[in-house]
C-alpha cells in the first residue's frame, strides 16, 4: 500500500503500534524497516521531515485485519 502526506507523524505511529502484525516501510532502496520499531520509527520520522521531497512511501502489512485499520485511519485524517 501507498500512502501519501502523513500530517500527524504521531498519531500515525500510535495507530501502527496498536497493530497486531507486521508493519514495514519500503524505502527507494529496498530496504524494509519495521514501523513497530521504535527506533524505526525515530529513523523514519527524521528521514521524512530531513527530505521535504518524500511525500509517498509504502507500506507492507503482514494482517489483512491491520491493513483495514490503516485504510481506515488514512481515510479519516
């Protein structure tokens, strides 16, 4: 999944730590960070706001009940 301008970096964070599964940023690299991860998160937090031109990144989800929880949050945000 896609996502795209994420304006509340901390409540995007809260919602995926109350994820039941597996939750992997895909860098341009093709590296997979685990978003569950603290330090995953802080990486990926600076790494968004250090670049302004990262506007899109995606995301693998390994709950099919997890990815309906994102779908859902993304809509309302």
């Amino acid at each position: 999944m896609k996502i795209k301008n994420i304006t509340n970096p901390q409540k995007f964070f809260e919602m995926l730590n109350s994820c039941k599964g597996t939750v992997e940023l895909v860098t341009s690299e093709g590296d997979r960070l685990n978003l569950k991860s603290k330090l995953c998160q802080y990486i990926t937090l600076t790494q968004m706001f250090k670049d302004a031109t990262i506007d899109e990144v995606e995301l693998i989800v390994s709950e099919p009940e997890d990815m309906v929880k994102l779908l859902d949050y993304l809509v309302r945000a």
